[in-house]
C-alpha cells in the first residue's frame, strides 16, 4: 500500500513539474540547492548508491532508496529511472512520512 502512495506522489509531483531525473541533472539539481529529496532505485548500481549517499551527506538532502528502476521511470511517465529529485517541501514531507511509518 505505501509502495502506491509513494509512487503516485511522485507522478503528481512529476505533473506538477517539481521532479528532476536523470543522474547528471539530480547531480547538478543538488549542487544548486533546488533538491529537497534524493530517490534511489534499489536496482541502481553500488556505485551510483553511494555517489549520492555521499553528495547527500555533504548537501544535507535527505535520500531514500526506493523502489526499482523500471517502476521510477513508470512513475515518471518516462524509461528506466535509478535517481530522480524533488524539488518541492510538501511532496518531500509526504513521501518521507509514508517511508518512515
């Protein structure tokens, strides 16, 4: 049940225009200030885990590691996704609530 609810505030936040995907662009969406939640697909190579484990550490963005790459992307409305960013409080809080009950 959490796993749909995740799922769908992150396509209403996609249709909202407050999600960035794509390595490079999370990357440089971090670096800016602008991302306010970091999702990881749990299929997402180690390495990918931990470069923005530890970009989010240094920024202090909260990340999560969620879900796959193909049901991000479903979620998006686009292909296979392994990192995407909110950038918006609200979805960031709502999907963190759900996360962690």
């Amino acid at each position: 049940m959490a796993r749909d609810k995740v799922l769908s505030l992150i396509g209403l936040a996609m249709k909202a225009g407050q999600v960035v995907s794509g390595e490079f662009s999370v990357e440089k969406c971090i670096k800016s200030g602008k991302a306010k939640l970091v999702i990881i697909a749990t299929d997402a190579s180690e390495n990918t885990k931990k470069k923005f484990e530890d970009k989010c550490k240094f920024y202090h963005i909260p990340m999560i590691i969620y879900s796959t790459k193909e049901t991000l992307g479903t979620a998006l409305g686009k292909g296979l996704r392994s990192s995407i960013t909110l950038t918006e409080d609200g979805f960031k809080n709502a999907i963190l609530k759900i996360t962690e009950e």
